[in-house]
C-alpha cells in the first residue's frame, strides 16, 4: 500500500515537471526587444587634416657672395619689399661706379662730336645765306640795268647762275645741319660707344640689386637656413616663406566617402594641443582626380573666421564633417537588421501575437551604428534581435533599454598614426 502512494506520487510530480516544461517551450526563449523611436539623425565623417596655405616660396640668391645680415628671424610676418637678406656688396657697387663714369665719358664724347660738327655746318649755312643774299640782289641789280639798256642778257643769265649756285649751296649747308645730328661715322661710333655704357650701367645696377634679397609679398618666415658669414651661391635656399593670404585645410579622405561630401558642407575643426578651442570651416573644394597609391580624394577647407592664433603650418587637425541631417526619422540601431541589406531594403524581426515575424523595410540615412526606417514599421513596433532567432518561433520579449542617438562605441576621429592616408571613419551623432 504505501509503495502504491509513493508511486502515485513520484508519477505526479515527473507530471507536473512535464508540464511546466512544455509550458516553459510553448513561451520560447527570451530575446532582446527594441522600440522604433523617432529621432533627429545626423550622419558624419571624422577624419584628420592638416594646415596649408595657399603658396609657399623658397628665396635664394642669384648671385655668389658672402652673407652681411639676415634680417629676420624664424616665425616673424614680413610686409612685400621688406629686406630680408643683405650680402656684401661693396665690390659691386665700385663695378657700378666704374661702370657710371665710362656712360658719362661717352656722353661727354658724343656731346663733343656733335657740338663740333654743328658750329661747323652752321657757319657754311650762315655762309651760303650770305652768298645767296648777295646773288639775289645782283640779279635784281642786273635786271634793272638790262632794262635800262645797260646790260646785255649775257649778263641777266650769269646774274641767275649764281643765284642758282647760292641756293645749292645753301641747301647743302643745311643738309649737313641735318646730317650732323645723326650721322657721321665718328658720331655714330660715339653712339654705340654710349649705348654699351648705359647696358652695362643697367647690368651693374642689376646685380647690386641682386644682393639685397627682399620679400615678393606680405609673408611669414617658415624656415631660415642661412646666417651673417655664410657663403651663399645660386640654386640654394636660404629662407622658406608661407605667403600671406587665407588659411586652408587639406584632409585626404577615403575615395568610399566621396558621394557623401560636397562643397558648403560645415565642418568642426579642433587641434589636440587646443582641444578646447573648437573652430568652424566648411568644404571648399574637392580634387577632380583620386590618388591611385592611396585610394584617396583631396578635400579643401575653407575657413569660417579668422584663422586662431596657435595654427601653424602642417599642423594635424581632426576634422568632423556633417554630411547629412534628418530633424526626425524613424530610427533603429544596425544591429537589428537581419542579413544583407540590398540597395535601401532590408529585413527585421518584429514581435507580434508572441512570435517572432519577418517584416521587409525601406531604409534611409545610415550612419555607423544607427538607420534611419522610411517604410514597413511604426513608431512603438518592438523589433527583436537575436542571432539564432528565426521568423515563425515563439518568443519572450527583453525589453533593451538604447537611446536613439548614443554614440557607437570607438566612434571618433581616427589616430595620428593612421592619418588621412589611411581614410576617414564615419561616425553618427543622432538626437544633437
């Protein structure tokens, strides 16, 4: 009797054990439950860039000599004109003295030359104007005599000869005038003699200039390789000048990013040394061309305000680029979406009637931890995430408590060490 009891009771309780697991199944396992939020989404790259100025300019000298003063000193902002670096010009300059005095030496000589010649012409014309004078009124003396019965013809044409002689003479005189200003073979050799003068005037002038080494523009010193002594030659720099005008950045991003940049963009600018002096620029440009060795693009940033005082060139820069915005969207983390995504179509697990049920969506903006859903859900539907979880299975909702607009874990800007070379990270910061 008591052996029937305890069978009886031990076959009760393996039933009710029996039941609780079937129960147990007909539940189905827990999974993480997520609610469809709206919120603002905004999608960003991160990446590193540098300080570029619009041109540099390396200045050297264009003639051998020796170094008598430098003038500036690294980092100091020089205006256009403003010596820079003065050689020994001592030896030039008596090369132009020299070269002075032998231009007015030739000046003097053919000043000389002409004034003799001209006191020379002039005298025959003043001679050959007498002589025609003369001649005139003897002819008008003949003329009246022959009227007069006094004279014979003959003696009316020899009167007009000599007229006709004066007068050749006369033009004569004055063609020599003329001649004398610019011809003659002793002017014209004083002429060339004075043309070489003044080209080696000009030349020694020239190289005088030449050793006084002067800023092409306003600029600001980069580098000063050269000092009081030194021994300077052609060909070789002595100061590097990054020439004055707007500040730019130039960042190399990742050729995958290209479609998401444009010119007008804005960006967010910090520097680690300042890391809390944050300053605001915007896309200026994008190269036509990709870097085939790095598979990068060159991006140019412009400036919103004056460039800070603690930029320098070459420094390294983060910059974080807003390349699109939604003020609200449907919003659900990447990692409840289910398989591939296709073009803008993917798949979710939504919980309904207990189970879980597959659902086609229509998505929007993605950033890296975040996607914005156009199509096939509602805000307040709970979507489940599981890795082993399939459509049809019954199911036991976890609600997971997320923020639409937590940062991923690791999102940032990426380090120095892999630099722009290495592309750009794209993050999100949703619900700013």
């Amino acid at each position: 009797m008591k052996r029937r009891w305890l069978a009886a009771a031990l076959g009760a309780a393996v039933l009710v054990v029996a039941a609780g697991v079937a129960a147990w199944a007909l539940r189905g396992p827990q999974v993480d439950a997520l609610t469809v939020q709206s919120a603002p989404l905004v999608r960003t790259l991160q990446f590193s860039a540098r300080v570029a100025t619009l041109s540099r300019a390396d200045v050297g000298s264009t003639v051998t000599g020796r170094v008598a003063q430098v003038r500036v000193r690294e980092g100091a902002q020089v205006r256009q004109g403003e010596v820079l670096v003065q050689l020994e010009s001592d030896e030039l300059r008596a090369a132009l003295a020299q070269a002075v005095a032998s231009e007015r030496q030739a000046q003097a000589r053919l000043a000389g030359l002409r004034s003799s010649g001209r006191s020379a012409a002039q005298a025959a014309r003043a001679q050959a104007d007498a002589t025609l004078q003369a001649a005139s009124a003897s002819l008008a003396r003949v003329q009246q005599l022959v009227a007069d019965g006094f004279y014979s013809p003959a003696q009316l044409d020899e009167a007009r000869r000599a007229v006709d002689v004066a007068r050749a003479q006369q033009r004569n005189a004055q063609a020599q005038i003329e001649a004398n200003a610019d011809a003659g073979t002793d002017v014209a050799q004083a002429q060339a003699q004075l043309a070489l003068s003044q080209a080696a005037t000009v030349a020694a002038q020239a190289r005088l200039a030449q050793a006084t080494l002067v800023a092409p523009s306003d600029a600001r010193v980069l580098v000063r390789a050269v000092e009081p002594g030194q021994i300077v030659q052609p060909g070789k720099a002595l100061l590097s000048l990054a020439l004055a005008g707007p500040t730019q950045l130039v960042a190399q991003v990742d050729e995958r990013f290209l479609d998401q940049l444009q010119p007008g963009q804005k960006a967010s600018v910090v520097a680690d040394a300042f890391a809390g002096q944050r300053f605001t620029a915007r896309v200026l440009s994008i190269a036509p061309a990709v870097d085939a060795q790095r598979g990068a693009v060159e991006v140019k940033f412009a400036l919103e305000q004056q460039a800070p005082a603690y930029l320098r060139e070459d420094m390294t820069l983060s910059v974080e680029v807003e390349t699109a915005r939604r003020e609200t969207a449907l919003v659900l983390p990447q990692s409840a979406l289910r398989g591939a995504v296709v073009g803008d179509a993917g798949t979710v697990l939504v919980l309904q009637d207990g189970r879980a049920q597959g659902r086609s969506v229509r998505l929007g903006l993605r950033t890296l931890d975040a996607v914005e859903v156009l199509d096939g859900l509602a805000e307040g539907d709970t979507v489940l995430r599981g890795g082993t979880l399939q459509a049809g299975e019954r199911v036991r909702a976890r609600p997971v408590e997320w923020t639409a607009g937590a940062a991923a874990p690791g999102a940032g800007a990426l380090g120095k060490g892999q630099g722009a070379d290495a592309g750009a990270a794209l993050t999100n910061a949703m619900g700013r």
